[in-house]
C-alpha cells in the first residue's frame, strides 16, 4: 500500500505545541502512522463529518482523509473532554 502526506492545519501545529513533552511525542508518533494506514485499529469516523478520530491516551486526533490526493489533514488535536466542541 502506498503511503499517504501528512499536513497539519495551523491550529493543530499550535494545539501540539500546548502538550506536555512526554505527551507530545506519543501525539506525533501515532501522527506520523496515519501515513502508513489512515484508518488503523481503533479509528472511527466521526458522525455528521468527512473526519476520523484516533485515541492517544487522553488525547484525540481528529483527521479529514483524501483517497484522491492520498493526503491527510490533521485538523484538530486535544484532551477528550475539549477536542469535540466546536467542531
């Protein structure tokens, strides 16, 4: 399979850059494996959007995947209980 680009939004660079250091290099690894497999074990599609959501402890990477362009876009990365709103 070939592996996809991954970009980051902005807000998402800034949102990583709030994280713990030892928080943030488990963020950035399971990041970084999205471009081998954009949807791994564990992943779920969000309702009522084109995103998905993987699990990093209490972290959660919310991400748009492009089949076509065989890119994906990290749009959101946050604790469980703030990264859903405001969506």
């Amino acid at each position: 399979m070939a592996s996809y680009a991954v970009e980051l939004r902005r807000s998402a660079i800034k949102e990583l850059d709030a994280l713990a250091k030892a928080d943030l290099s488990r963020v950035i690894s399971r990041i970084q494996a999205l471009g081998a497999n954009p949807r791994p074990p564990g992943a779920e599609k969000l309702t009522g959007a084109e995103q998905y959501r993987i699990r990093q402890g209490v972290y959660r990477v919310l991400y748009e995947v492009d089949d076509a362009r065989r890119t994906i876009t990290v749009v959101k990365v946050g604790h469980r209980r703030e990264v859903y709103r405001n969506r």
